[in-house]
C-alpha cells in the first residue's frame, strides 16, 4: 500500500514539474535589454579640408666660426651676429620679429696617439628666428641677413596664425564626410542611418609649408639677388568622429 502512494506521489510530482517546465517554454521572450540597443549604431570618422593662404612666415639665420681658442670664436661670432641683427632691424623687422633661438658652443678634438684628444679649436653657433604677418616682406630680410654675414638659413615656414580660420566650414565639410560613410555602410547592411548620438572634434592639421635650407657655399649666390619667397595657399584638415544610429 505504500510502495502504490510513493509511486503516485512521483507521478504527481513529476507531472507539475513538467507542466512548469512547459510552461516556461511557452512564455514569451522579454524586451530587448536596454544595453543591446546601444549596439545599433554605426562609428565613422569624416575629414574636412580647406585651403587658406598663409599670413605668417619665419626662418631662422645664424653665424657658426671656428678659432683656435674659445675668445677668438665668442668674439668673432658675436660680431657677426651683431651685424646680422643689426641689419634685420634696418631691413624692418622689430624686437618682436627677433628672437635668438639657439647658442652653442663645441670644442673641435684632434686625436694623439697614445694619449687623451686635444682642443685644437672651438666652433660657436648662434642663430635667431624672425618671424612676421607681412608675408610679401620676407624674402627682404632673408636677403638682409645674408648680405649681412648669414652663413647658415634653415628655411622658411609659412603657417596661418588664426587657427579658427576656416574652422566652421571644415568641421560642416567633415561631419558632411562622415554622413556619406555611415549612409554607405548603413546600405550595405540593409539599414538607413538614423540621428547623431555622439559627435567628437579631432582638432585641425596644419603642416608648415618648408623651404630648402642653405649653408656656406650657397649664400654667396643667395645674397647676390632677391630671394624669392612664394607663401602659396595652406590646406587645413578638420577630423570629427560621430556615432549614428542605425535604424
């Protein structure tokens, strides 16, 4: 009698089992979590370009001698560079258009057998960056310089000074670039491209515009006719990153 009640006491038991196990089966999925929604989007990066003309140049000119000793080379140097600035400032250009930017000294070593390296002489650098907004005159005080006694030039960089200059049309031409790549991978998947959830700025590119560095030999010819200096026109590139949704 009580092996029958235990045997009809599982069956019960197993029937409720099974019909919840059925039941849980039969229940419709919930709502999508709220974190997968956010997996429905599509991350580009446009670019923007736009071409200004450069209203600010610089170049760096300096003087290297060498003497037998140290005094010899300082003076010789800072007699030098004293008329180079001098006529920079006749040329035009303002204490603030002038600043020394590097000053060096080395002493040059001669090898002895058997023994430590001797000084045999000693070279000074001295070099000073002129800077200025009149573009058109810079090829004046590059020639300046070097009729002065310039033996070194590093070149010249024309850059724009106002880094806003363009800005709003390159960062409209940039988000107008990262529109068309989302549309084109938003049709590729079957999808359109929805609002803009997140938009952020990449900053502006601008690479100076470099001119060829002379030394020595080249400033005789350099000096014997005005340089000429050609600004041309400067690219800005503005990058943004936006996340679209998908829809």
């Amino acid at each position: 009698m009580r092996i029958r009640q235990t045997a009809r006491i599982l069956t019960v038991g197993s029937v409720v089992l099974g019909g919840a196990a059925l039941l849980r089966a039969q229940t419709p999925p919930g709502p999508v979590p709220r974190e997968a929604a956010g997996w429905q989007t599509v991350s580009v990066t446009g670019t923007g370009r736009v071409s200004l003309t450069p209203d600010r140049a610089s170049f760096t000119v300096g003087v290297q001698t060498v003497a037998p000793t140290l005094a010899a080379a300082t003076q010789e140097n800072a007699a030098r560079m004293t008329a180079i600035v001098a006529a920079l400032r006749q040329a035009g250009a303002t204490d603030r258009e002038l600043r020394t930017t590097g000053l060096s000294i080395y002493p040059q070593m001669a090898p002895e057998p058997g023994n430590k390296p001797r000084i045999v002489a000693y070279q000074v650098s001295n070099n000073v960056t002129v800077t200025r907004d009149d573009v058109a005159t810079i090829g004046k005080l590059l020639e300046a310089a070097v009729q002065a006694g310039a033996n070194t030039v590093s070149g010249v960089n024309f850059t724009v000074k106002d880094s806003a200059r363009g800005r709003d049309t390159g960062l409209q031409a940039a988000y107008a670039d990262a529109k068309a790549k989302a549309d084109v991978l938003a049709r590729a998947a079957g999808r359109t491209v929805g609002r803009a959830l997140a938009i952020t700025e990449g900053g502006a590119a601008m690479p100076p515009v470099p001119m060829p560095m002379y030394r020595r030999a080249e400033m005789a010819q350099a000096a014997s006719y005005a340089a000429p200096v050609e600004s041309g026109a400067e690219e800005i590139a503005f990058t943004v990153s936006v996340v679209f949704e998908l829809q």
